[in-house]
C-alpha cells in the first residue's frame, strides 16, 4: 500500500485488494489519531486479510508517523514476534 502513495500512477499496489493474498502471520498496529488511515480502513485490512493468524491492535492516540509511541510500538512488535518463535535473529 506505502508504494502506492508514491507511485500511484504506475503500481498496482493496493492493500485492500492484496491482504486477501496475504497467507503468512500478520500483524496490524493502527495509530487511532492518524488522519490519513481511520479506525474501519485499518479494521477493513484486516477482515480482508487471507492469514489464519491476523492480530489488529490500535496504538491509542498515536498519529500517523507514531511520534511519541514509537517505544510502544517497537515493544508490541517485539512481543508479537516472540510469542510466535521470530525474534531470533540469525
């Protein structure tokens, strides 16, 4: 989706139309004071989602590039990860 923000013109890019393709673990953090992304966009990526193990989490008040919850957000990741055996690096 990200690519398609910059390149709209030449990719086919389109999060809405590819996480139904999407089959691997997936984890979506929604930043509820974005104002680019709202709250049913994001909760729409993931029902769309094709992945058996889909995890939707808001980041309460957190805009759209996380200033001021990026700790926050690193920390879920981390969590996210090590309760599904990926946080060992190689």
């Amino acid at each position: 989706g990200w690519l398609s923000t910059w390149s709209g013109l030449s990719s086919n890019a389109a999060m809405a139309s590819s996480m139904p393709d999407v089959r691997i673990p997936t984890l979506i953090l929604h930043p509820t004071a974005d104002t680019e992304i709202r709250v049913h966009q994001a909760e729409a990526l993931r029902d769309a989602s094709g992945a058996a193990d889909v995890t939707y989490e808001c980041i309460e008040g957190a805009p759209h590039y996380l200033h001021g919850h990026r700790r926050e957000t690193i920390d879920r990741i981390v969590a996210w990860l090590a309760a599904r055996g990926l946080d060992r690096t190689p």
